[in-house]
C-alpha cells in the first residue's frame, strides 16, 4: 500500500539511439538553466534545462545528446543524458541545508553495505508529488543513482531519483492500514491520537505518524547492525511454516506489556517481502510465535542514553536564528501578529517582530525554570537530533501560538526554527507521551501543511 503522495521509482526514459552524438560538457549557468556541449568533433551547441535528462551535469563530463533545432532555426542540444551507467539502489541517510542559502548536500548508503556515496542539490532529478508539491530528501526516503567520479577522484552519486514513501511501505504489504491502527489503538494503553480538528480526515494521524516514523527510526539503528543485534529481526529458519519478522512498537498495552508488530512472509513473487500480520503481545494469542521464535525480543527505538539528555537548562544562552524564523519561516508566525506589521516599512517590521519573538522566549524561559516539564524533548527525524521544544506566546501571554525547537550546543541553546503545534506534538510523541500543559493533542488544529 503507497502513501498518498507517494509512486514507486521508474526506469529513465530511453531515447532513439540512432541519431545520437557524445560529447562533453563545456559550461552550465545554474542562474540561467543553459549551457553548452562541445561534441567530439569540436561542434559546439547550446541547450536549455528543459533538454536535459539526467541531472545536471558537471563541466567536462561526457555526455550523449540528439541534435535539433531551435526556433530560429539554430542547431541546439536535446535529450541530453549521462552514457548508460550501472544504477543502485540505497537508503537516503543524510540532507543538510546550508544555513541562509540553497546550498545543500546529503548522502546514500548503498544497498550492498557499499560506503555511502555524497550528493547534493544538482544531483536531484527533481521529483513532484501527486499534489504537485517537489520532494526533498528526507533520511527516510529510498533512491535510485549512479555514481561517477570527477575531478581528484571525487566519487558522487548522480541522477537520483526518490522513492519518498516510508519505509515499513517499502518493507511489507499493508492489505488495509486504517484497520491495521485501529488495532494499535485499541490494543494500546490509553491516548489520544487525534486532533481537535484536522484537515487531513485521516483517523488517528498522530499514531499512524508514530508508527510510520518509529519503524524509519529502526532501520536507520540497524544500518550496519550484525543480523543478532538488528531490532527489526527476522526468521526465516522455521521449519512447516513462514518466516516471521518482527520490531517492537514503543507502546505498551494496558497492563504496560511491550507491543510488536507481527509480519509474515509474503507471496512468492510478489512485492515487498513480508505482509503485516497482527500486533500483539508476547505469549498472547499470535504473541505465542515472538515467545517461540523470537530470544531476545527486540527492544524499542533508542533516542536518548541517559535522562539528563531529556532536561533543559533554563539558565544557559539561548540564541534564536532569527533569519530562519523570521524570514524563512515567516508563514508559522500568527496571522494576527503578521496583520499587526503588515503596514510597516519592512525594517520596522522586522524590529517588531523580532521584539515579540524575544519577550516569547523570554517568557518561555521563565516557564521552564518554574515547571522544567514547559521544555519538551522531541526528535528531529530530518535531522536525527533529539532537541527541545519551548512554548511561544506571541500574542497573548496565556496562548501558545507555536513551538520554539531549541538544539543543545558547547556554550547553550540555538533556537533553529518555528513548528506548528501539531507537529510539535508529533515529533515529541516519538520520543515519549508528553505530559504537557500547552502541548495536547485535544487543543490542537492541525494545520495543511507539513514543515519538514
């Protein structure tokens, strides 16, 4: 079953071979999207972004190419691509964005246990959601790339494609979801996993985000693990019967006994490799087999080593990076409080703003001296991080309008960015239930759009 935006990979479009020309690349403007290849012969023509079927190159690499003719009737460049290279498929492990540019740069961990191979922004074929929104790499998205090598030997992977569904889509075959929560919620200790409202319609958002990004959490621990230690294990030993796979959710029923989630092996020949089975409890009905089979049981995500890492120290330097969250992340900021400056000179704006941010945080800080549980700890699944939450009140001294994400540095706090209070929520439930007088589910409106 795919996400809702989500589509499988697919092949690069081949091109009429016959009437193809190689060459290199002499000179590509990112400002402009055109460039020029020189062919062989020492031809030289120029082409436009719109031509390309590869991502965009790098100057001297060899390139085959089709020739035609503009609309004035100039030769040009077209179905430009890399010589066929052998692809691979991996795991998108890392994406970092350069702070106050568009720089950026990540990498793949090759499905043979290879090393993991560098790329950036170029190397994007840029990929459209259904929705028409364009997908960035998130550390939990699949890829198909080649790789070559430039200058100084310098190996990178091009042409990288995303598969953005999550990963327990790729690994197992979900014949119907919306029961399959049903079943965790109801087997669950008591919680709420809906909003006060939502656009969305989807029941139980909030555990159906837990168990897809817990699970993303799991494989990304068990990159490199030896098969024994892995924490998503599989049998596939059993004698008269289908192997099993199984992972341990992170909740716990009523009696607080640790929940897994139970798969089997799929059909022959057909994809992925398992079907879910059920959710239990070890010993219990389908439970029976994770007692049989499964010693030890595999443990929960681990997203923090000692509880000290959960405390926050209201006294330390707390710098807001207030480009990203004034600039950048200016649509989080409350519609009133952007109507409040909307008539002002811009730098006047800014001054005003930045002076509702500052008494928030000031306000937030002396909320968490007084109750150290008004810092929440949450985890960053697109940067691995566990961070902090501080509540903002940038209106009213007793609404919280959005979530400060705070990162722990050498000398204090930086506070990176603005998050909705659903997704502040959501990213704090991963880590644990949150125990919160301004962070509950039942007095949030979810809003339609996703920060990540």
């Amino acid at each position: 079953m795919l996400a809702d935006d989500a589509a499988p990979l697919t092949p690069p479009r081949q091109g009429d071979q016959a009437q193809r020309h190689q060459g290199v690349l002499s000179s590509y403007s990112e400002e402009n999207h055109w460039g020029v290849v020189t062919r062989d012969d020492g031809s030289k023509f120029r082409f436009d972004s719109s031509h390309l079927e590869c991502s965009v190159p790098y100057e001297g690499e060899v390139l085959t190419f089709n020739v035609g003719r503009d609309k004035g009737g100039r030769a040009e460049a077209r179905s430009i691509r890399r010589p066929s290279f052998p692809q691979s498929t991996g795991d998108v492990i890392a994406w970092n964005v350069d702070p106050g540019s568009s720089q950026a740069n990540g990498s793949i961990a090759p499905a043979d246990g290879t090393q993991a191979v560098p790329f950036t922004g170029q190397d994007l074929i840029r990929t459209r959601a259904p929705s028409g929104r364009i997908v960035y790499p998130r550390p939990w998205h699949a890829a198909r790339f080649s790789t070559i090598k430039l200058k100084g030997g310098i190996t990178r992977a091009v042409d990288v494609q995303l598969d953005w569904r999550f990963p327990l889509y790729r690994f197992a075959y979900l014949p119907d979801e919306t029961a399959m929560i049903n079943e965790l919620k109801t087997l669950a200790l008591d919680e709420r996993w809906d909003y006060r409202s939502s656009p969305t319609k989807k029941p139980f958002e909030i555990l159906h985000n837990y168990l897809h990004f817990t699970f993303a959490k799991l494989v990304d621990e068990d990159r490199g693990a030896a098969p024994e230690g892995r924490k998503i294990r599989t049998r596939t030993d059993l004698k008269g019967r289908s192997s099993l796979s199984t992972f341990n959710t992170g909740l716990v029923d009523k009696r607080y006994d640790p929940i897994f989630a139970l798969f089997e092996a799929n059909d022959p020949g057909r994809q992925p490799s398992w079907k879910f089975s059920a959710f239990c409890i070890p010993g219990q009905d389908e439970g029976k087999l994770l007692s049989q089979y499964f010693n030890p049981l595999p443990t929960p995500p681990q997203y923090f080593t000692s509880t000290v890492e959960l405390l926050y120290d209201p006294d330390a330097p707390l710098h807001p990076d207030y480009t990203h969250i004034l600039s950048e992340n200016r649509d989080r900021l409350p519609p009133d409080l952007l109507k409040l400056v909307a008539h002002l000179p811009v730098q006047k704006a800014e001054n005003t703003l930045k002076m509702h941010v500052d008494r928030a945080i000031d306000l937030a800080r002396k909320r968490s001296r007084w109750n150290f549980k008004a810092a929440i700890p949450h985890y960053f699944p697109t940067l691995k991080r566990l961070d902090f939450l501080l509540p903002l009140c940038l209106l009213d001294d007793t609404t919280v309008d959005v979530a400060l994400a705070v990162q722990r540095t050498e000398t204090g706090y930086l506070g990176n960015t603005l998050l909705p209070l659903d997704w502040a929520y959501k990213s704090a439930r991963l880590v644990c239930r949150p125990d919160s007088d301004w962070l509950a589910p039942e007095r949030i409106d979810a809003q339609d759009f996703d920060p990540e």
